[in-house]
C-alpha cells in the first residue's frame, strides 16, 4: 500500500494511485501560525489587521466584511495609499514556537507540513472597497488598482518569507475566491492582467524555498483561468465546483494541474445531511472523474465541514468507493 | 452617427465619464428625454444579453449600469412626473436569515435599468416586511427575492407564500445560486432567472 504522500503523487503524475486520496488527507495545516490575521467568531464584530470590520452574525456559517458608509476602508482606489497599511510583520519572541513544534511533529514521509494563507488578493481587493466598487475600479481606475494589487503582492511576500524561515512549509493552502459558481468575476484577460504576474512572483517565491506544492482554493467556476493557473504554478486547484465541466479539464490539463473537489457543498453540507446524499455526491463524482489528476473533496476551503460530520461522513464514502473501484 | 446612437453605444461599453454630456447633447439637438432614455433602456438590453451569454462580466455589467445612471441623472428633471415609460415599482431584497447582497444588487441594478423604480429592502429581510413594502409603496407591480444558500430556501419559500397569501396583486420573481426553476414553481413564484441579465428581461415580460 502505497503512502499518503506516494498515492498522492501517483495521482497527479497519472500513474498508478492504489486509492482515491481522501480529500485533505495529505496536507497536514499547522493552524498554530501567527499570521496576525484577526478574525471573528460566532456572534462578534471585530476589525481585522487591514481596518476591515468583520462581522459574524449568529445562524450564519460564515463571517462578512462590512462595507457600509461607516465601515468601508477604502471607497477610492486613488487614495489607497492614504488608507491601505499593510499590518507589521512583526511578532513577539516566541511567536513561532508552538507552530514549529506542530510542524515538527508531522511525519513528513506521509504528509505535506501545509501554511494556510488567505484572503488572496483579489479578495483583499473586495474587502477592503466592497465589492462592486472593486469590481468597478478594474475599468475606472486600472493605474491605481495595479498599484493597490502590487503593494498587497509585496505584503504577502513578506508573509512568504516569515514562513519560509520559520515553518520551512511543504506545501501552502492559499485561497482566493475568482468567480461566482457559473462564471468568473473577471474576464479571463483582465484576471490575466492584474493577478497572473503577482501570483507567479507570489508562488514562484515559495516554489524557489522549498515549497513542493501548491494548492489554490477557488470554490467556485474558474475553468477559463486553469491556464493561468498553470503559470503561474499551481498544482492542486482545490474548489473545483461542478460548474466546471471537470471531465474536459482532467483531459485537457490533467498532466499540468490537479483538480480537488467535484463534491458540491451545497448538496452535502446542511443541517438535514445524510449519509445517503452524501454517498450518491461522492458515488457520482468518483464515477464522472476518475482515478487520476482528480482528489474527490468536498469544497470547502479547509478539512471541515460547516455542519458537524459531514467531513468525516464524505471520507467513510471515499473509502467505498476506493473499493467499489480500484 | 446620431448623438441617440452614440449615447446607445457608451452606455453599452460603460463609459461613465461620458455619458451625462452625451445625453445632454442629445437634448440639446431637440431629441425628447423618453426617447434618449428607452436607447439606454435598449442598451441595458443588450449588456444583460451579453452578461448571460458569458460574453461579458460582472465589471462590464457595473460599469454599463453605472453609465446609464449617469445619464438617467441628466434626464431625470425633465421627466418628473412622466410615468410613461415606467414599468412601476419593484421591491427587492434578500430573505430573511440571508445576509448575501452582492448577487440581489446586480439584479436590482439590471432591474432598474430596464425601466422599474426600485425600492431595495436590503438583507435578511423577513416575509411580512416585503408585504408590508408593497403596502407602503405605489404602482408596485414587481416583488424580486433572492436566496444564496440552500439554508435560507425555506425562507426563500415563506417570503413567496407570504406575498401571495396576502392578495395583492403584485408578481413574484426569484433567484440565487440553489434556486432551480422547478423550485421557483414549486413554492409558486411567478417567474424565475438564472443571472442578472435574464431577471431584467423576465421582469419586463412578467408585468407586460
């Protein structure tokens, strides 16, 4: 039986896997890093290291930037270097420890050490100007928003080189949402013109120190920019929604780029679940993609689920069908 | 190319720095304001065409919006009072426990640009607040309700029946991601759209 890690890679060369790689099994995230990043819990409004106020309304399943009047951080793109500091690297002596340790007492054989980073930036964009005004300035103020995209790139570069020193990752789970679940929210060439060199700086930094891969959580249709992907070297794009015809892009790029998801957690993840639905989700997907360039995952951006059990329910019906069909 | 074509064709491409001193010009070579006000209406059109073919993105989409409102603003003095070319009012919100607003936003911007006077209720809006919307506003001849996530569909489903438990005589459209058309029949919505190019054109039809 082959290792997590070696079934893994079996996967994404096209070779002979012996498993479906259960979803997250292979990234073990050390959670414990100081990223600085201020976040609300359940019930809370807090304003986050960029001034963004987030907030988490109770019998919602996920936080909100807020954008109102009151609340925007920046409403004009020309003005960001007014109102846009990027928040200190850094940390008290000892910031690191409990992270290094955990990084430490991974078995690094059978699983990748994993950083996580997000917002990304075109997320940052929308959360620091709401998002149609994001949305907007792409067309109305290009000059500026290259500028603000830069300035964010050279933030998370220096946030690459803290991890890089401290954690020596394996590999990064670095979200940025691109698209709604039918489109892009750019056109593929204006996504080419603002991110494409940003990520390949961003990603090729932590290509060039040791960091064997790279997965990229976009859950959502992004199948137009799987070129750009590729550039600018992602391996795993996780998220994969169903929107995108996954079939043709296993077949089309699957020697260049892996493909996670194809579970839809709009289907499998609230709070009337069953094991029933969740084993017809991954039946279906198992079945439709196939055993190679393909991880069967839900979409959500970290192992978990939003309601409790769903996560470990879709890896029990993983494991069938690694029986139903290898 | 006539002033009314060329309006046509910056509203379309988004140009908002131009479009108000386009509609003005076209005023002041003695075209009427409803005429240069249904080109735009035309042009809307067409983005939201283009919006729901994939030819075009949500960006296109704002800034074409955003143009055509830069005009509306010029025309709007001139046309106080006319309701000639309104399709009435269309109150609009996201259901109650649902605090998404980017997707109900675009729809009310496409909406609007086809010629309804919008009346937005924002997020997280409980059933009985849409009835008592259509209550407090005039000419409501629309009800647009959107839901983002499969857990608010059954709020999706008591803002329908609320609405038409309440006998007024409005139609009700709805959205959002799980929102399938056999769903919107189902919970007796009068019409349903996929984005928010076709809601425009779905509302158009629905109050015709």
């Amino acid at each position: 039986m082959l290792t997590v890690k070696q079934n893994l890679k079996e996967v994404m060369t096209g070779g002979n896997p012996d498993r479906f790689v259960k979803q997250y099994e292979f990234l073990q995230m050390i959670m414990t890093v100081p990223s600085g990043r201020i976040k609300p819990q359940l019930g809370e409004e807090v304003i986050n290291e960029w001034g963004v106020t987030i907030r988490w309304p109770e019998g919602q399943i996920a936080s909100f930037p807020v954008h109102d009047a009151q609340h925007i951080v920046l409403e004009d793109v020309t003005e960001w270097k007014k109102y846009v500091k990027a928040p200190s690297m850094e940390r008290p002596a000892g910031a690191w420890d409990q992270a290094i340790a955990d990084a430490n007492a991974v078995d690094r054989d059978n699983k990748y050490v994993a950083a996580f980073i997000a917002p990304g930036l075109f997320e940052m964009t929308h959360y620091l100007m709401g998002m149609e005004n994001a949305l907007m300035s792409f067309y109305e103020e290009p000059e500026a928003m290259h500028e603000l995209i830069d300035y964010l790139t050279e933030f998370e570069l220096d946030y690459a080189k803290a991890l890089v020193e401290n954690l020596h990752p394996d590999a990064i789970l670095h979200h940025d949402d691109w698209g709604s679940q039918i489109s892009t929210f750019l056109s593929p060439a204006m996504f080419e013109e603002f991110f494409l060199e940003s990520y390949k700086k961003i990603y090729g930094f932590y290509k060039a120190n040791g960091v064997e891969l790279i997965v990229h959580h976009s859950d959502s249709f992004a199948a137009t920019l799987v070129p750009n992907m590729i550039e600018m070297g992602i391996d795993i794009w996780q998220g994969v929604m169903n929107t995108n015809n996954i079939p043709e892009m296993i077949k089309q790029y699957g020697d260049k780029i892996t493909f996670m998801g194809g579970i839809h957690s709009g289907i499998i993840d609230h709070p009337d679940w069953s094991q029933e639905q969740i084993a017809a989700e991954v039946k279906r997907t198992c079945e439709e993609n196939g055993k190679v360039y393909f991880i069967p995952s839900s979409c959500q951006g970290l192992p978990g689920s939003s309601f409790p059990g769903v996560y470990e329910a879709t890896d029990v019906e993983v494991e069938k069908m690694t029986k139903e069909l290898f | 190319m006539s002033k009314i074509q060329e309006v046509k064709e910056k509203v379309e491409i988004g140009k908002t720095k131009l479009v108000a001193g386009l509609v003005q010009e076209a005023l002041d070579e003695g075209n009427a304001p409803g005429e240069i006000l249904q080109a735009m209406v035309d042009s809307m059109s067409v983005v939201g065409e283009k919006f729901s073919s994939g030819e075009i993105f949500v960006p296109e989409m704002l800034i074409a919006a955003k143009a055509m409102a830069k005009g509306v603003d010029v025309l709007r003095p001139l046309m106080a009072g006319d309701t000639s070319a309104s399709l009435g009012t269309c109150i609009i919100g996201t259901v109650a426990g649902d605090l998404h607003d980017i997707g109900k936003n675009l729809v009310s911007m496409m909406i609007e640009s086809a010629g309804f006077t919008m009346v937005d209720l924002g997020v997280d809006v409980p059933a009985e607040r849409f009835v008592e919307a259509i209550k407090e506003n005039e000419n409501v001849t629309l009800v647009a309700c959107s839901g983002l996530l499969t857990t608010t569909m059954p709020a999706l489903k008591e803002a329908v029946e609320t609405i038409k438990a309440s006998g007024l005589d409005v139609k009700v459209i709805v959205g959002g991601a799980p929102v399938t058309p056999e769903y919107a029949a189902e919970i007796g919505a009068d019409g349903f759209a996929p984005d928010a190019g076709s809601a425009a054109v779905k509302a158009k039809e629905m109050v015709a």
